[in-house]
C-alpha cells in the first residue's frame, strides 16, 4: 500500500460516522423519532419561508388589488414583463447599483484604512478607544434618524449650503434629481464607515505583532507589510465586512425615503425596494410589488452565486 | 341553521382566512394579513338601526370610549369638543391616533382590508379614498344611523351638493360625512399689492393695475413681475408644492380651467391633451418665478415659506390665509380666456377630509361613533372648527356662510381654551369686512371647483400623475412627455385593475358630475 492511500484510509477513518451501538435488548430504533424530533424546525421553515415564498410566487402571476374590492385574476408573466419593460425600475435598479457599489465601496476602502491608521499610527490606547467609538457611534442611530439628521442638512437652508456660500460657491439642490441618490450615498457612508472599520480593526488588533517586527527587521517596507501580510490575512474579515454592507444596502429605504421625500423629484431617486414599498403599501398593487421582489430575490440569488465563485478561486 | 356557516362565515371564508392568517405569519408583516380576501365590498344592504338611547329626554351613549384617527390637518378638533359630546350624549374621547399628511395608505388601508376589528372608531382621510375604503368592505354605511338623528334632514340639506354627493356617497348610499371642504384659492400679500411704487411700475409695465390676476397668463406676469422686484429682499412671486401627494391639484386648477377630462367614453386617458399639456406649462412658468428648489417643495414647505414671508402670492388651499394672519388675503383663481371671451375658472376640490366609522366594531360603539361624526361635522360644532387657524378644515355647508360664520371668523373660539398645540384663542381677522371678503372667496372657489377622481383606485391614479408632475417640475421631463407618459400608466392601471369596472366608476362618477351641473 503506498502511503497516499494510506493517508487516504485514515482520512476516512476520521470522518466515518462513529459506530452505533445496537439498541437496547427488548427496545428497537424507530424510524419516526428522528424525523418527529427535526418536524418543529421543518415546519418552521415551511411555515415562515417556503410558503410565503411559493405564495409571493403565485401572486406575483395575478393581477391583485385587495383595497379595491377587485377579484384576483392570473394573468400569467404580464407582470414580469410589465415591470421589466418599465423604465422606473431601471432607473430605481440604476439608483441601486450606484448606492451599492459606490457606497459600499468607498465605506471598505475608508472602513480599511481608517482601522489599519488607528492601528498602526496611534499609539495611545485611550485615543484608539475614543476615536473608534466616535466612527461607530453613527451606527447606533437609527436610520430614520440619520435621514432626519441629513435630511436637514441637505435643504436649501442648511449648514451643507451654508457652508458653502460660507467660501464664495453657489447653493447645491442636494435631493434633486442628479444629486439625491449620491446625497444619500454620503449619509450612508456617514453612518456605516464605522461598521467595517470596527470589524477590520478588531481583525489586525488580534495580529501578533511578532509577525510584523520580524517583517519589520527583514527590512519590509509599511506599504509592502500592509499588502503583503495585513490585508491577506484580514481577507476573510474584509469579506464579512462587505457581505454584511452588501446585504444591508440592498434592501435600502428608510433613509432614502426621508432624505429625498419618496424618491422624488419624480421617481429620480427611487431605488427598487422603495418601488416595491410603494407598489405593495400606497397603490397596494400586491401582485406587481410580488413581481418586484421576486426579481429583486433572483438577481440577488444571480449575485451571491457570482461573488462565490468568484471567492472559490481566488481561494 | 346552515351548517357551513362558522361564527357567521362561511366555511370556505374560514379556510381562506386561515391559509391568509398563516400567509400573514409566514412573511410576517401586515401586508399579508390585511390581504385577507376578495370580497366585493360596497353595497350592504340597508339594515334598521334603532335610534340612540334617551334617558330623561337626552341622548345617552353610555359613556362608551370612541377613538379617533385622523392625519395633522384635522388639528386637535376631537380634543376640543370632548367635554361637549360628553355632556350632550355621554360619550368619551379618547386621545385621537394621528398620521402624517397623505399617508392615508399606509395608516388606514392595512388595517381596513384586514378585516380585523377597527382599532378606531371613527376615521378622517382624504376625500379621494372613498372608493378604495368602501371597496374594502369595511366601511359603515351611514345612512340608518343618520335617518334616526334629529335635525339631520336639515344638516344633510346644507352640505354642498358636491360634497355631499360626490365625495361621501359610493353607490348611491352615504359612507362619510364631511369634516373640510376643500378648495383653491389665490392668496396675496396686501402690502405688496398696495405698495405705490409697485403699482405705477406693473401699471407702466402691463398697462393694468396691479391686483389678483384674473387669467393664468396674466398670473404668469404677476409673478415674473413681483420676483424681479422683491427678488433682492428675499422674496419670491409665487410657489407652489411639487410633492407627488398634492401637485396635481395645482394642475386641475390649471388644466381644469382649460377643459381637461381624466378620461374618454372608451376610457383612455385624456390628461395629455392639449388642455392638459397647456396647463402643465402654465405651472412650469410660474415655477420660473418661484424660489430655488421648488421642485422638490412639499406641501408643509410652503406653509412655512408663506408664514415666513418668503412668497409675495401663490394659488393654495383656502387656509393659507388663515394661517397667515394679517398681512394675507385671498380671492378667487385665475382662469383661462374661452374663445368666447369669458374666463373660465376651475378650483381644485382637492382633499377635502371625510369622517367614517369602520364597520368592524361593537353595534354600541358604533352608534356612537357615528353619532360623534355627526355632530362634528355639524355646524353646531363645525362653524367653530372652520374658522379656527389650529386646523385645516374649510367650508362645506351653507351655515359656514352665514353672518353668524364669518364674525366666527374674529372671535375666538367658545369650544376651546388653549394649549401648548395652540396658545392662542382670537379671531383670525380683525374686521367681519376681512372675514366676509375670506368666506366670499372660498364661497367662490366652492362654486368653481373641479372635482378630484375618488373611486377605486384614485390614489394610485393621482399619485402617478404627480409623480410625473414632479419630472416635470425638476425638468426630466417636458410637460408633454410628463403627461404623455402619466397617460400610459393610466392606461395600465385601467386594465390592471379592469377597464369594465373601471369605465363603471367613472361613468358613475361622470353622471353625478353632470347631476351637480359641474
């Protein structure tokens, strides 16, 4: 026998499922127990995710208007055509886009750097703690609140225009058309830089410094200990960190609803789950704001596929 | 007995609520819940309802709790008449539920739908969602509680026909009572008006006299006008709320002067036509004259642009004035110039509060949330609230113009003290001539109005439409292809929803307009 089979025959050794011990003389094992013991979380999952989901599924295919009386009637993928062939859900799915990917991108690379500085060039503890807890206090806000809070500092007459005709530049109409979205995306940068800094800090604090003094005396460079020992090892960190931004951002409403009153002027500054908010709670159009979701929950599913595979081989 | 029925539903509606119930859990938020069946809704037949209870000759409710829910505008009128339906019929107030202007959607609708007990017993919503509310099937037909109310001949008589008939009936039976009847009326600065020096230079200018406009092109002037003269102090010539809630009524002011129609026989929208474009323009030149920002104005920006006299005159609902205190009047719209040579003058009926009971409610409680409504919307109590500045409620019946109601107007208010939502308890003008040229004016613009659509499915119409209205505004859009694409998403409401059912609402709601003679 070579020795890799070998290796192999004691690798399935560990992972073969222990022996079982035969049942006690006069009882025998019944079939049923296992499958009444994991019956509460089956029907749990059934009852909260599977059928409301095959339910949202089989409305998303009727016209369905329950504040106005009128019957439920099929009507098949029309809704599905309706909405992708319907420009405001570009526009909103654009909105999302630029929310996702410029906000989420500018809070890793500020989160990342903020937490590596307060790491690497502040030395006091005490000053570490106030300054991390200063970034991550925003996050404690509610986001009802921040738009509230930015809400006011966008309009006409707030401290943002007041500061700027401070230095001699015109007024910004911040929640206009071409500004809102990236207005909001200022907010959100605002409140959730803190999120990924504290996970990035938390990460490189837990180094061994060993590691980086003996860089250190080989004569490596800050700039190549940064790239070539923090950030890979912070990779898996790094990813959580976006994964969890990711997933927030995607969802967005309620500081988008506030800031830019609804998505307006228009629906400029829609984003898609807002356009299902109001489909399914203003028009209470439930079949349509179905549809949306579903193709929200489908490009996400597109998504998390990509970034997988995309994470596998890079593995 | 049947034995299908199940606590008075039948089987098959208890199976269905059950599998929506467990839908309900299942995504865990109302929507589901309030999903809770296709009923029909509307048309309940007519039942006999005792009349209310007398002890010793008077009205006894016996001290049952009736909560009401009502959006900011209605102000703190329950609060105030508290002591006053106690003592008239033994009924307590309890403290009112609010929401936020225009949200009638998500405040009202989820819980009316639901089919679940009403956690109000009274509700006040805008006009335009009667139809979506009695579609639900959950609204209270009043009509035999209000037979057995004395002196409600004589109130129901009173109510402005297209109130009365447009606004609070669906389907020939009576589902609310009036709170506010709203409309448009053109407001202005006097100091502005009367200033000498801006009189002789409009007059060299325009070759007129500078007053309230009585066109929509001379309004355009006016404007221009008033912005280049005060432009440097801050102030602005006009304004007007481009949030999607509310911007269309601007244009039913403007368009309606103009022969607009929501739709033809075949039921194809006609807000694109010529009449509707023109009148889109007209609101985008008199955003040229308005302050920077306008496109993204709600309706509260500019109630604080007027109290902080930011804006010199603007077209708004008549309580502008009232809010404005003495430097402010008002009068009738503009209009437009018919080929006939006369001017045509057509006042958004926009809003306009309405009271309902909710049908799922103990009978006890709802006689008396009925009987509440009623005398809130009476004159006995209403020519109060109407001519108080701590509410939004305007005129709707003929006692609101008599001589008793405009010296109402600079009196304080008998029903009420004061408190920290309203310190102050003084008429709002200080001469009855004031008040007079006031009631005359809202009188006008009530003589003038142009209805708001309100059958199933209005909200999701208007709220489109101004939408569109606010690309527009903002400039994403030309007034054509704001409308022009508002008019394709009409369209698709319409077959959504049903082009038969739909064409059945408003041919209905043609015929009551053509009845009112509007």
């Amino acid at each position: 026998m070579s020795e890799r089979s070998a290796g192999a025959e004691q690798v399935a050794a560990v992972l073969a499922p222990p022996p079982v011990a035969p049942p006690p003389p006069g009882r025998t094992r019944s079939a049923l127990l296992p499958r009444l013991l994991i019956a509460p979380a089956v029907l749990v999952v059934a009852g909260m995710a599977i059928y409301p989901s095959i339910w949202s599924l089989w409305t998303s295919l009727h016209a369905w208007f329950p504040a106005s009386g009128i019957p439920r009637r099929w009507v098949g993928l029309d809704n599905y055509i309706d909405v992708l062939s319907s420009a405001r859900f570009w526009n909103a799915m654009k909105n999302l886009v630029y929310y996702v990917v410029v906000g989420v991108g500018v809070e890793m690379v500020l989160g990342i750097a903020l937490a590596l500085a307060l790491v690497e060039f502040v030395r006091r503890a005490w000053v570490r703690v106030a300054l991390l807890t200063l970034f991550i206090m925003p996050m404690m806000l509610a986001p009802a609140v921040v738009g509230d809070i930015w809400r006011f500092m966008f309009q006409r007459a707030g401290v943002l225009n007041y500061l700027l005709e401070t230095v001699g530049l015109s007024a910004q109409n911040w929640t206009s058309a071409e500004l809102g979205i990236w207005s909001v995306i200022v907010s959100d940068i605002w409140q959730w830089t803190g999120l990924t800094m504290l996970i990035v800090f938390a990460g490189r604090a837990a180094m061994p410094e060993s590691l980086f003094e003996a860089a250190r005396l080989d004569g490596a460079s800050w700039w190549f200990r940064t790239t070539r020992i923090t950030l890979p090892m912070l990779r898996e960190l790094i990813i959580i960190a976006l994964l969890l931004r990711a997933m927030d951002s995607y969802k967005l409403i309620d500081s988008l609803f506030i800031i830019t009153n609804r998505g307006a002027p228009g629906t400029s500054n829609e984003v898609t789950g807002l356009m299902a908010y109001t489909t399914a709670f203003v028009d209470f159009d439930i079949g349509t704001a179905a549809t949306i979701t579903w193709l929200l929950g489908l490009i996400a599913l597109v998504l998390m596929r990509l970034f997988w595979i995309a994470f596998r081989s890079n593995r | 007995m049947d034995d299908n029925r199940v606590q008075g539903i039948t089987r098959a509606e208890a199976i269905k609520r059950g599998l929506y119930t467990l839908g309900a859990l299942g995504l865990g938020g109302p929507l589901l819940a309030a999903c809770g069946g296709d009923d029909e809704g509307g048309g309940a037949a007519a039942k006999t309802i005792a009349a209310p209870k007398t002890v010793d000759g008077k009205l006894d409710f016996g001290g049952v709790e009736i909560r009401a829910l009502g959006d900011e505008f209605l102000g703190p009128i329950w609060e105030w008449y508290t002591d006053d339906l106690e003592k008239e019929a033994n009924i307590q107030i309890a403290k009112p539920v609010k929401f936020a202007f225009g949200t009638e959607s998500q405040a009202v609708t989820p819980k009316l739908i639901g089919n679940t007990d009403a956690p109000w017993n009274v509700i006040s919503y805008a006009a335009w969602f009667l139809g979506d509310f009695v579609a639900t099937g959950n609204l209270e037909p009043l009509d035999p509680y209000l037979k057995g109310f004395e002196g409600y001949s004589d109130y129901n008589a009173g109510v402005t026909p297209v109130f009365r008939e447009l606004y609070c009936k669906s389907k020939g039976q009576t589902y609310a009572l009036m709170a506010d009847g709203d409309t448009h009326g053109f407001h202005y600065r006097v100091s502005y008006m009367e200033n000498p020096t801006l009189q002789r230079s409009y007059r060299r200018q325009y070759n007129r006299d500078l007053g309230p406009p009585r066109t929509w092109d001379e309004y355009i002037e006016l404007a221009a006008f008033l912005t280049k003269e005060l432009k440097g102090d801050g102030v602005y010539g006009t304004q007007w709320a481009t949030e999607p809630a509310v911007s269309w009524s601007w244009w039913l002011d403007t368009a309606g002067s103009l022969g607009v129609r929501y739709f033809d026989e075949s039921m194809k929208p006609t807000i694109n036509s010529d009449a509707g474009v023109k009148g889109l323009e007209i609101m985008l030149r008199l955003s040229e004259s308005s302050p920077p920002g306008v496109e993204n104005f709600s309706n509260n920006d500019t109630i604080s642009n007027w109290q902080e006299g930011k804006i010199a005159t603007q077209a708004w609902w008549q309580d502008l004035t009232e809010f404005a205190g003495k430097d402010s009047a008002d009068t009738r719209l503009p209009g437009s110039m018919g080929s006939d040579g006369k001017i045509k003058i057509t006042s958004a009926m926009a809003f306009s509060r309405l009271l309902s009971v909710p049908k799922n409610q103990p009978d006890e409680a709802k006689q008396a949330a009925v009987w509440a409504a009623y005398r809130i919307s009476h004159p006995d109590y209403s020519l109060y609230s109407v001519a108080d500045p701590y509410n939004g409620l305007e005129p709707y019946h003929t006692a609101h113009w008599t001589p008793e109601a405009v010296e109402q107007y600079t009196k304080p208010n008998p029903k009420r003290g004061t408190a920290k939502d309203y310190p102050e308890n003084k008429g709002i003008f200080t001469s009855v001539e004031r008040a007079q040229n006031h009631v005359d004016a809202i009188r006008t613009s009530t003589e003038t109005g142009y209805p708001q659509p309100n059958w199933p499915g209005a909200g999701e119409y208007l709220r489109v439409l101004g939408t569109e209205i606010q690309a527009a505004a903002s400039g994403q859009k030309t007034a054509k292809g704001a409308l022009d694409d508002a008019a394709d998403e009409w369209a698709a409401i319409v077959e959504k929803r049903g082009k038969e059912q739909q064409q059945q609402f408003y041919s209905a709601f043609l015929a009551s307009a053509k009845r009112l003679g509007l």
